[in-house]
C-alpha cells in the first residue's frame, strides 16, 4: 500500500490496521483525543473505533458543517481538551473532511502553543487536498480559513473504506481537485483523466496517491505559498466567490462543484492572457461540463463576486490574483485580470448552459 | 548601540530613530498597523508616533492589562486588521508590555495563517523576557498562556526611553528576570547583581542586553521547549501559582514579584534536592528579599497553589516539572519534587516574614 513520505511526516494511503496502532503506540502520546463531528462519529468512527480502544482516546464531537468552523466550535474543542487534562504531550486525531481537519489541526497546534496531531481524512477531497501542505484554519469576518496557521500532522491516515460513507456527489466534488492538480502540473494525467466519465470504477487509493504526490512536490517548494504554491489556487479566485454567493442560497454548491466552474471561467482567462489554445479550453470546459454540469450562476451577481475575490488572501495589492494555465500541466502565479476580463469569464461560463 | 542578531531576525536596544524607519521602509511592507494598550497609547505612542506617520498606519487599541488577554480581545483585534483591509504582506507593531507582546504576536501569527509583526517592548520584564523566544498566546479556561503558539518577530527595538513610564515599582518586577537569568547561567552576572541594591543607577540598555544574551543563548539550543529551554522557568512553577493566586486578591502581585518568590521557594528546593550549599541559598535568599521585601502567602492555600501547579503546560506527566539550580550560574531542568516539599518549601518562605 502506497506510503508518501514526506519530509516531516507520512501519508499513509491504506486501510487503518495494525500497522498504523502500533506505531501510534510506538510514540508513546500522554494521551489520545479523537475529534469527530456529527456524521463522522457516527459514520466513520465505527471502523476504527475498536481499534483505538486501547488507547482509552478522549472522544470530542462537534456538530458538523463549515458553519461551525468558528472560533465558538473551538473555544468547546480547547475546553474538552482541559477537561480531559490534554497536555501538550498528548495527540490528536481529527477524523473528518476539510473542516474537522483545518479547525481540530489550528485547535491543535495552538493547544498550550502546540501539541501534535493527526489527519484521519474521510471525504476524496480533504484526503486530496488536505493531507498535504499544512494549512490550518478556521472561518472569521465571513472570509474562509482567515484565521489560521501553517503546521504540518504527525502523520495523515488516508483510508479510502471511509468514501463508502460518501454520496456520489461528495466524491464528484472532490475529484475536482484531482482534475486541477493534473491541469496544473501533469498533462499525462490529464489525458488519463479524460478517459474516466463515469466515477463508479474508479481505484480511489491509486488516484489520492498519484494527486496528491503533485501537490506534495509543490507545497515542498514553497511552504508557506510566497510564490509557486499559488499554483494550487487554479480555479479557486473565482470558484471560491462562486462557492461563497450559493452558500447563502438555498441549494449551496459543494466545493468541488463550485471550483469546476470556477476552472471553467479561469481557463478563458488563461486562454485570453497567456495563450491556452482555442481547442484545449474547448477540452477542459467540455470535461468539466460532462462531469460536472453546469451552475447557473444568476445574472447581476459579478458585482457581488468581485468583491469576495478582492478579499482573497492570496491578493499581494489592490489586484485580484490568479493562477492561470498557459497550457494543459503547466502553470503561471501571480497573474492578474482586470474586472471586465473577470466578468466576461463569467459571462463566457453562462453562456455554455 | 547594541543590536543582538540572532538566525531570523536582529534585537535593536536602542532609541528608536532614523535606523529603525529606514529598516522598516525597505521592508516595503503593503501597510502597517499599530496595536497598543490604552496605557502605551497615553504614555508610549507619542515617543514614536510623529516618526511612523510617514506609513500612514492603523491603529488599534484595546484595553491594558491580563484580564483583557482573551479570544475576546483577540477577535476585536483581527476584526480591526479586517476592517483596515491588512493583508498578510502587511506588518503589525506591537507597543506595548507582555500582554500586547503575547497576544498581539498571536493575532499577527493566525492573521490569514500570519503576517509579519514587530515586538517594540515597552517594559523591562518584557523587554528581557519577551524579546526572545518567540512564545505568543493568551489566557483561556483560567491557565496563563494556555492558547498559543511560536512565531518569530520580524524584528524587536527594545528602546529604554520607555522605562519613563515605568513605576519603580514595575522596574523591579522586570529585574527579576535579569536575576534569574544570572542565576541559571552566569555566575559571573549573579556576583555583580548582588552589588546592586537600588535600582536608580542601573544602565538599563546594557543589563537588557547581557540578560537577552543569556535567553537567546538558552532558547537557541531548544526552540519549542523540549528540554534545555525549561532552564528558564526557574522560579516560575511555584511563582505563577503564587501570582495567579494574588491575581484573584485585592492585591495583585506584579510577575517578578511572585516570580521572586518563587525562586526562593525553588532555590530552598534545590538545596534540598540537588546540593545548593546552604550559604548560597542564603545569599539568594537575602538578595531577593533586599530587594522585592516577602509577600504575606497565607496559611491555608498550599492545596490551591499545588493545584494551579498540577495545570502546568510544562508537566510531562502527572507529577510537577521544576527547573532547579545545583549551584548559581548553573541549572538541572525536568526535576520533580513532591507535594510534601512543595509545600516544605512554602513554609521555609513563610518563616522568613
């Protein structure tokens, strides 16, 4: 089974057994919490629960969903780990998706200025996206993961078993992140990619793998995202605004979802600055839309959407920042586009439904 | 001027002047923001304010003292950096004593998973104590400190003009650190500090300095704590319980005060358990009580500082870490010792009176 080794820590891509107890006994934590929320516990934690009883584990629960990934939810983390008499000495385990991963990591990290931790991830996305690069975070002042730090797991534990817990939009919408992955870095992939339309088949644990070792190699080369790791925003300026507006509608969109459009949009804006072909943007909007469909995004919101991308944190000025695609695998930072060429994207993006 | 270069960044004890603006524009940092308390903002800001207003910078307060080191301040804090459109290319000076320091340095080093930020320590004891070693957080759940992490400052200008604003009273809480530094380390500085037994005629620069030296030192061999760096917590066991419980009183202690009691108490403890010969222990005990007079602990409350001690973020275990001291200028760290002589070690203190 696949082990990535990392520099400081492991991702371990195989079922949760006895290799993973033993070493987890092996460095000898004062003590074990689990962090779950609501459906993990209930969905996620039974495969793994009797395993961990040995550890006698401090069990934490949360309720679920990005509108708890706030200060409040961990105000409760910090005090169940005083009550349970956590040192820093002690570890913990956040067993969940991309929230229970950023918010139980930036708990942990800053328990007693830092006690160590480990990402069990149990959605494809957080297993794609969050067991590499270390970000760590929380919601606040209604801006994503604004408060927050970088520090890497003791470990990541990616057991594809959990994605039987997923529905099949989930694992559509974390597969967006496999796809930009592959358009950023690996136009082999890429090619490879488009030969799977129906996500049934799919050998997940080889795919985490091979996604998330082109994540690895970059945040490797730039931590703490000063340069080239912006790479990974591709589709995110946008998809992000796209995420944030549908998030206060009644039929929010999932985060992949949300990013497919907005690859869809930076795409024409790749191919408008940099020089993507005519005939590969057709590929990838054609891609995206067999996977994906199509959001309908209403009119009159590209004032709304402008100003979510102008607080992005990614922003070095005034200027809304983008990481673009001159072609299939490969990728260009700190790009801008003026707001006419952000809204023609979107008008663009409407007019493909 | 001394400056003290250390591996990322560079102590400046000196004026703050033309040196210090220069350094700070070529930085080109997008903004700067400036966070006081409203004591620094009185007495403090108007030493530097005219020479910053070339950055044009914003400026936060909030209200002085530990009882306001919360998330609660912390959130107005980053609400503020929000509503002044920072980024995390700008920069945050933090003027001010170790409650500013601590939690400012902490909203800086979360800020969109951190920004920059610039420690202008405005005490003695933080100026000695703060400068170096990168420890920020604040208070949570009753215990000092308790949420946290470490980040370095981009820069410390430790500037004695602000020891103007100091009580006598102040200076010589700040002075017990420089004795404990000496104690741990430098037996050399602990023999001329006995010399000085009024505070009025002390080259504050230069004592700031050789002390820092000796942190910097320490903190260098042990970044996070693991081992050699618990040197510095001499005295500070049984000193925060002492404080924490006079916290609660009509007569707070300042921290060097409590601390000075409590390197007594741990003095009289390493007699007992790793040799301190008695006349050392007499001598310390003299010095200490020459110059910071005996706290009146009452009778009665050995059990609830024993408990504070249990919540120590520095226990590895269950039982109460010390750092101690075999002979002056020299320290054995991860020492333990039991209820018994904690509390032998209170009554020694108390029969001084």
């Amino acid at each position: 089974m696949p082990v990535l080794q990392l520099d400081h820590y492991d991702i371990d891509i195989s079922p949760i057994g006895t290799d993973h107890l033993r070493w987890l006994a092996a460095q000898e934590f004062a003590g074990i919490a689990v962090l779950t929320d609501d459906n993990t516990a209930q969905h996620c934690l039974p495969l793994i629960k009797e395993q961990l009883a040995v550890f006698q584990p401090h069990y934490i629960t949360v309720p679920a969903g990005e509108k708890h990934k706030t200060l409040e939810t961990c105000q409760h983390i910090w005090e169940q780990l005083f009550q349970a008499g956590a040192g820093r000495n002690w570890c913990l385990l956040n067993l969940g998706g991309g929230v229970i991963g950023d918010m139980g990591g930036f708990c942990a990290g800053t328990f007693k200025r830092g006690m160590d931790f480990i990402q069990i991830p149990t959605t494809l996305l957080s297993q794609v996206d969050a067991s590499v690069g270390g970000k760590l975070g929380i919601d606040f002042y209604g801006v994503k993961n604004s408060i927050g730090l970088f520090r890497d797991p003791r470990a990541v534990w990616a057991d594809a078993r959990f994605f039987q817990t997923l529905s099949a939009r989930e694992l559509r919408s974390g597969f967006a992140e496999i796809i930009k992955h592959a358009l950023i870095a690996d136009v082999q992939q890429w090619q490879e990619l488009q030969q799977i339309t129906h996500l049934e088949s799919i050998d997940w644990s080889e795919w985490v793998a091979r996604s998330v070792s082109i994540k690895q190699e970059i945040v490797k080369e730039d931590p703490h995202e000063k340069g080239i790791r912006k790479a990974l925003n591709f589709g995110h300026t946008i998809g992000h605004a796209i995420e944030s507006y549908f998030l206060e509608t009644a039929t929010p969109l999932l985060h992949g979802e949300a990013i497919a459009a907005g690859m869809i949009c930076e795409a024409w804006l790749s191919a408008k600055q940099l020089g993507l072909s005519k005939p590969k943007l057709t590929a990838i909007t054609d891609y995206f839309l067999t996977i994906y469909g199509h959001q309908a995004i209403p009119e009159g919101i590209d004032e709304l959407l402008l100003s979510t991308m102008r607080q992005d944190k990614k922003n070095e000025d005034t200027r809304i920042n983008f990481s673009l695609i001159p072609a299939a695998g490969k990728v260009a930072v700190n790009q801008t586009a003026t707001e006419e060429e952000i809204v023609g994207s979107l008008v663009y993006y409407r007019a493909l439904g």
